[in-house]
C-alpha cells in the first residue's frame, strides 16, 4: 500500500522537543483566543496578551517588538 505523505502532517506537536511550560500554555491560550475572536494584527495580540494578564518575560511589559522577540525564541 503507498504511504499517504500527508499523514506526516497530522501531528501538531511533532517537532516539539519538550511539554509546553505553563508560560508556554498561557501564552498560546491567549493567542488562540485573540485569533478565534478575529484579531489579525499584532497590535491586537499584544492587547489580547495584556487583557488576560499573561506576563510578560523578565517582568517587561508586553509590547509588538517584544511579542515579536518571544515568538522567535519559541520558535527555534
């Protein structure tokens, strides 16, 4: 039977090399909150991170450039 290639595609956590922390967790909860209730622009995301009192790295506040950084660093 050939391999069905999209099957490789299923698993959203495949390349994920730890659980989520619970900053992690907040951090995500916030964001699909914000993207369910149509926010497209990372202004609005940064309203939505501060409205649901995630906090923020090192105790800044949260700001487009620092939203920006902190998705990088999770991301690599």
């Amino acid at each position: 039977m050939p391999h069905n290639t999209d099957e490789q595609y299923l698993n959203s956590h495949q390349t994920r090399d730890h659980e989520p922390t619970e900053y992690e967790n907040l951090l995500g909860d916030a964001l699909e909150r914000a993207f369910g209730n149509n926010v497209t622009d990372i202004q609005g995301l940064v309203d939505g991170l501060i409205e649901h009192g995630v906090p923020a790295p090192n105790g800044q506040s949260w700001s487009t450039g620092l939203l920006e950084a902190e998705l990088k660093r999770l991301g690599t």
